[in-house]
C-alpha cells in the first residue's frame, strides 16, 4: 500500500484547485457504476458524480467538452 491516499476530489484541469499533479503521474483509476473509465476529466467520490470528456470536441478556449455522469464512483491509484 502506499502512503498516498485518494482524494475525495480530483481534477486533470491544472487550473482546478482540485487538481494533484503528483497523484495524476502516479496514475489514478475510475471505477464509475463497476464500468472502468478512461476519460474521466473530474470526480467527487463524496456527491457521486464524474466528468467525463466527449469525444475530441473542445469549446472556445481549448478544452474539453463535458458531461456530468452520477453514480457510484470508485477511485484507486493504478498498480496497486
């Protein structure tokens, strides 16, 4: 096990106060509704809820468009 623990929330925007750098390059996994995700943008374990990024569509200022999924979320740091 590592020291590390997952944070209720967390964000790869590195302009959210909710995003972790360090925590991202070790490399954190979504379980959302049992269902492994992979383009996950933000979640909150707490509210139960993720972002998840649509496609390669992006808005005005470059970045991803999302959708606001809710359901039983589940974060782990990979490889352990």
């Amino acid at each position: 096990m590592s020291d590390q623990t997952i944070p209720d929330r967390l964000s790869v925007d590195p302009s959210s106060p909710h995003h972790n750098a360090e925590l991202l390059q070790q490399g954190v996994g979504i379980r959302f509704n049992g269902v492994e995700k992979t383009n996950v943008e933000e979640y909150c374990i707490s509210e139960g809820w993720v972002r998840v990024s649509l496609g390669k569509t992006v808005d005005r200022r470059g970045k991803p468009l999302t959708q606001l999924l809710k359901g039983k979320v589940e974060a782990y740091i990979k490889g352990e």
